[in-house]
C-alpha cells in the first residue's frame, strides 16, 4: 500500500490527527476517526508496543505507523513538526509522562494554538489515583456500574473491557475531540481534552442514577426493570442450549410475545406472580431451538431476539443486509459506523505493522529528509 494524505473518505476528511500510540481505548478512538475520514498518523515505538498484534489488529486499521524514538531528540522535534500542521494530538500515557517526553500540551499549543489535546487514561489527569495502575475492572468497579452488572445477586459480572475502555473511554475521548474542533474553529483557540473512563463510565451510566433519584435502586443485583428483575426483560434458554433475548417492556410489545408465544402466560402486572410467570416463560423456550423461536419473533415487535456469538454475527439475516460487518485481507470487521447520507465513510487500509510507513507518511506529512532521521536511529522503517 502507498500512503498519501487525504484518501480517505467520511465527514472528518480534512482533519489531520497525531497519535501517540497507546493500547485499548486511544488505538479505539483514533480507529474511529480515521473510519470517519481523518488523516491520522500513528507514531509507535521503534519494534511496536506491549501487544505484537500486528495485521490483526483492529483498532489500528485505517492509518500509517511511523516508528520514533521518542527518547531521541530529533524524534521528539519530528512530532512537534507534525503537530504544527495538526488538528488533534492524541496520547494515552500516565500523568506527566507525555510532559517528561518534552510533548506536553504547553509545548505542543506554543506550536499550533489551535490544537486538541486529547488525553485518555483510567483515572483522570489528577485526583489522588490519578498516577496508579488500572484496568478497566477497575474503573468501572468505583463508579457504581460494575456492582450493578450481572443477575447473579452473589457476585457482579463484568463484561469485558466493553464499559470502561470503550464505553466510558474511547467514545467520550471522541466526543471531546469533535466537540474541542468544532469549537475551535470558532474561537481559533485548542485546548486539552482529559478523558478519564471513570468520568466517562459514571456519565454513561447516568440512567442507573435517574432509577435511584426515583428510589428504584434496591442496592440488589436481579432486583430493577433492566437487570433481570423482571422476567419480561431477561434471557431464556432454549432447546438446544442457546439462548433467546426477552426485552418486552412496554404492554404493547409483550402483547405481541403473548400472542406468539403459543401458550396462556401469567399477569405481568403483578409482581407477586413473577415467579410462577418466569418459569413459565422458561419451560416454553426450551420447548424449541434457538432457529424455530428466531424464526417465531423474525421481524415482530415483541422484542425478543436470538443471542448470537460473535462469529455467527456476521451471517444473521439483519446485519448482512445493512453490512455491519466488512472483510478486508481476509478479516471479518465491523464496519465504520454511524453512516452519513452525503460524506459516507469508507474502510480505510488494513492495520499497520510499526512503522511500516514511515517514510512515505512523513513524507506525506511535510517532513523533511526522513532518511537522516531514520540513519541518525530518530526512526525506524520497517
């Protein structure tokens, strides 16, 4: 693949962003950029980072790898280059050490006023575990969302890095760039964005405060309207151990569930009945395989709908017609998404060995004679 600026598609096309290579929800936020049509250049270490994940690695698809030595001096004067032409710097390392690198936001807005700073970590920029450790069991553990996960009321469930590193994380990373540039380009100022996953798990999470204000959060797992409690939104085994997903909330819809669930159902209105209602519910569903109940609900408004794995997603009737997911180079991926009527977005290049291209992407980005970089041991072509 050669690397040109600007060949990628989608409303963002235009904007130019630096990353400072990371792991988990930086890689994510800056695959969701350059899906929506961003120029975005990743700067990984010399040999790649913790996880040599190499072309399969989704989350760095859609951009070049340039590999510097940011310990280098000639490495560091090569990012700052790049920034004076940049729309957005994205780093995800601890507190402090982006400042250590001589990259920090003073040095970079002395650069290029105009420039967001997006910074994505587990704690914040500051507060007291701001320069700790942590996964994202543990960000999601102190904002209260992961004591409410899961219908066994013995001991929560987490599920995977889901809400923390992408929920809480990278999207809300995403959202404060876009928001940063559009503001940006109003007052012709940047600023940092400081993207915590717990900041952002809490805020995400803000319907579980809505059910507490209402006095509706009993402290109990299996306990409220959308965690199991109720056995009209909860999940049911099959005949052939699959499993059916059950989401009938409002009376219109479990009207519909009623009619075509072939057997008499007791009230759903009394809660004094739902024991007897989901066992009910759970005898019928075993009665058929997973197919014949898909095949019962197919398109209904009863909301109930087939738990498939991941690697039969793909193939279900719905999402093959719309193409949620793509195969590039042989690997079946997600889609860019959302979609846009006038700017679509197109899937851009596969992921990028460490420094695959770094000649021709700061080449591309204005840099001069890369080839002394890369002899002076600045940079890295693979």
């Amino acid at each position: 693949m050669t690397y040109e600026l600007g060949q990628c598609t989608g409303p963002l096309r235009g904007v130019k962003v630096v990353e400072i290579a990371g792991i988990g929800p930086g890689p994510h936020a800056c695959m969701i950029l350059a899906d929506l049509g961003a120029d975005v250049i990743r700067i990984d270490r010399p040999g790649g980072g913790m996880f040599a994940s190499g072309r399969s690695d989704l989350l760095n698809r859609g951009r070049p790898s340039v590999a510097l030595d940011l310990k280098h001096p000639a490495a560091v004067e090569t990012v700052l280059t790049l920034v004076d032409g940049a729309d957005v710097l994205v780093e995800g390392m601890r507190p402090g050490a982006i400042e250590r690198l001589g990259l920090g936001p003073d040095v970079c807005h002395a650069r290029n006023p105009r420039l967001v700073f997006g910074r994505m970590t587990g704690w914040g920029q500051d507060g007291p575990w701001s320069q700790a450790a942590g996964h994202d069991m543990n960000y999601i553990a102190i904002t209260g969302a992961l004591h409410a996960m899961g219908q066994d009321r013995a001991r929560p469930h987490f599920p995977s890095n889901l809400v923390g590193d992408f929920g809480g994380g990278s999207t809300y990373l995403v959202i404060g760039i876009l928001a940063a540039l559009l503001e940006a380009r109003l007052s012709g100022e940047g600023q940092v964005v400081d993207a915590a996953i717990v900041d952002g798990t809490a805020h995400l999470n803000a319907m579980a405060s809505t059910f507490a204000a209402m006095g509706l959060d009993t402290g109990t797992r299996r306990s409220g309207l959308l965690d199991g409690g109720t056995p009209y939104y909860d999940l049911y085994e099959t005949a052939d151990g699959r499993h059916m997903s059950v989401g009938a909330l409002e009376p219109q819809f479990w009207a519909d569930l009623v009619a075509r669930i072939g057997v008499d159902l007791p009230d759903r209105d009394d809660p004094a009945g739902f024991p007897a209602l989901r066992s009910a519910l759970t005898a019928r569903f075993k009665e058929k395989t997973q197919a014949e109940w898909a095949e019962v609900f197919d398109g209904t408004d009863a909301c109930v709908a087939p738990v498939v794995p991941l690697s039969e997603a793909p193939q279900h009737p719905h999402l093959a017609a719309r193409g949620t997911f793509v195969e590039r180079d042989g690997v079946t991926q997600p889609a860019p998404a959302p979609r846009f009527s006038r700017t679509p977005s197109t899937l851009g290049a596969g992921p990028d060995l460490p420094g695959e291209h770094t000649r021709e992407a700061l080449a591309a980005w204005g840099i001069d004679d890369v080839d002394a970089l890369i002899a002076g041991g600045a940079a890295t072509q693979a």
